[in-house]
C-alpha cells in the first residue's frame, strides 16, 4: 500500500523536483506555527495566563487555525507520499501523528467547552485539557525534528 | 562581516563543544521550533487585531501576549547563535541565512518602532494616536516579514553561497 503510494506521480514529483520537497518543507512550516501558534496561546490562556483576553477570542482564532491544519495536511501527506514505506516504519513519526491525532481531539473538546461554557470561568476540568493538549503540540513538534535523526 | 565573524568562532572551545555534543543539535532545533511557534502565536493574535479582526477584543488585551513573543524570540536568538558559533562556515555564506538576518531586523525595527510610539502614545496625555492605517501598514508587514523569515529558515539547508 504505501510502495503503491509512493509510485504515484504526485510521489514522483515531490520527491524529484528540486524544489518541491524543500517548498513543501517551508510550506509545512508557516502551517504549523499558525496551528500550534494558536493552539498553545490558547491553552496558555485556559492554564492562566493573560486572563484580560476574553476566552472566546479563541472560538474565532480557530477557524484560522483550521486552516493552518489543512495547509499541513496537504503538505505533510505530500512528503509522506514520496517515502511512505520509510515514514511508517519511522518511530517518531509515528509518535508525532499520535500526538497530533490526540491534539485535534482535545482541540475539538475545547471548542466544545468555550462555546458552551460560560465566558472566562475556566474549570479545573478545561485547564487539564489545556495542559495535556500542550503537551501533546510540543511532543509533536519534538517528535516531528526527531524523524531526520532516528 | 559575517565572514570575519565565522572564523573568529571556528575551532573557538563552544564551537568544538557543539560539534562534539551529539544530542545538543537535534535539542536546540526543538527549542528553535518551539521558540517560532511562540513567536508567531503570539504575533498572530496581536496583528490579527491590528488588522481590524475581533473588534470586540480590546488592544491593550492582545498586546498582555507580548512577553511570550518576546520569550520565542529570545530562545531563538540564543539557540540561532548556537547554530552559528557550532557550524559557522555554513551559516556565513548561505544565501537564505543572510536574508533571514537580514529581514530579521526589519521585522524587529518594525515592531520596536510600532511599540515605541504605542508606548509614548499611551504615556502622554496629548494624543498623538496612531492613525489606523499607520497599525495595519505595521502589522500586516511585521506578519509578511516573520512568515519570509520563517520560509527562509526553513531553506538554509536547501540553498548555497551567495
């Protein structure tokens, strides 16, 4: 299956092109400061930090986010495509889409929590969502660097 | 300059403990990452509000991020210093590094210059406000400026000497 994917001529092309792995690279970059940018002022805010910032602020923010993540799926699918075989049998890249899956899912239940909730009465229940969210952005930032060198 | 700069560190006592300290790279690339993320996160809220988004959220309530930008910014100051110190000869002549540097400090101008009058603005009871042009004109270059920054960062190893 992924030997299939990497004979595709999208595979062929990112991995050929001069300039195409290195773009996506600095494409994939811009997408994770947006996603990650956001996300840890956001858990940083639900944690305690500058509380003069209204927690709604962040339902808007993410659909700015949203679009950080979709820049990099498309381009981090890209480059998996053109080495699949080696990526999935890489152990931090597999950590890093666990902690990505995990980060999205505890994203969806802060969404969830500050549309629902009332405006700046973070529970203790939201914060250790928040805490473990940005544990799980930085694990997939260090796991993500980690993959060139293990 | 930054030749004179590279062989002043070459072979210097940190620039062989860098090279000799196989964890430290991978580390301080971490760091710089997370020091990006900072940076940008922080900048994103505070432009983002310069350029007319979320009225509802107060200024002075988005500039209480500024120690966080200030923060990534000052990791990766010292973590891109490391960089240079541990592998000079690569840094100095690279293209994509020089204009990296080079936008750096437009991009620092920009946002000291903004705060400096912000600053003043808010000290003084003559009011001497930033028109609102003049803030959009500020935060839309200062977020062109770090995304160049960060898409040439992420160049360096791809481009050659100039």
């Amino acid at each position: 299956m992924f030997e299939a994917l990497e004979s595709t001529t999208l595979a062929a092309w990112v991995g050929e092109s001069l300039w195409a792995y290195p773009g996506l690279l600095s494409v994939h970059i811009i997408g994770l400061a947006i996603v990650v940018g956001l996300f840890s002022m956001r858990d940083l805010r639900l944690l305690g930090l500058f509380p003069e910032i209204d927690t709604k602020l962040f339902l808007s923010l993410n659909k700015i986010a949203a679009i950080g993540f979709v820049i990099n799926a498309v381009s981090g699918f890209m480059l998996f495509s053109s080495q699949a075989s080696i990526f999935v049998q890489s152990t931090p890249f597999l950590i890093k889409m666990g902690a990505i899956v995990v980060g999205m899912v505890l994203a969806g239940i802060i969404h969830f929590r500050l549309g629902s909730g009332i405006a700046n009465h973070v529970t203790s229940g939201t914060k250790l969502v928040a805490a473990f969210s940005l544990l799980s952005w930085l694990s997939a930032i260090a796991a993500g660097r980690l993959i060139a060198y293990l | 300059m930054l030749d004179a700069l590279a062989q002043a560190f070459l072979g210097s006592p940190l620039n062989e403990w860098i090279q000799a300290t196989y964890w430290l790279w991978p580390v301080m690339e971490i760091t710089h990452f997370i020091g990006l993320t900072l940076l940008m996160g922080g900048l994103l809220i505070v432009d983002l509000r310069l350029l007319g988004l979320f009225p509802s959220v107060k200024l002075t309530a988005t500039h209480k991020v500024l120690p966080l930008v200030l923060l990534g910014f000052t990791l990766n100051l010292i973590t891109g210093i490391l960089f240079f110190i541990g592998d000079p000869m690569r840094y100095s002549v690279n293209v994509g590094f020089q204009i990296k540097m080079l936008l750096v400090l437009v991009a620092g101008a920009n946002a000291f210059l903004f705060h400096s009058r912000y600053w003043l603005d808010s000290q003084s009871s003559l009011s001497m406000a930033l028109n609102r042009v003049d803030e959009r004109i500020v935060a839309g270059l200062s977020l062109c400026l770090w995304t160049c920054v960060l898409l040439l960062g992420r160049l360096i190893p791809y481009v050659s000497t100039g």
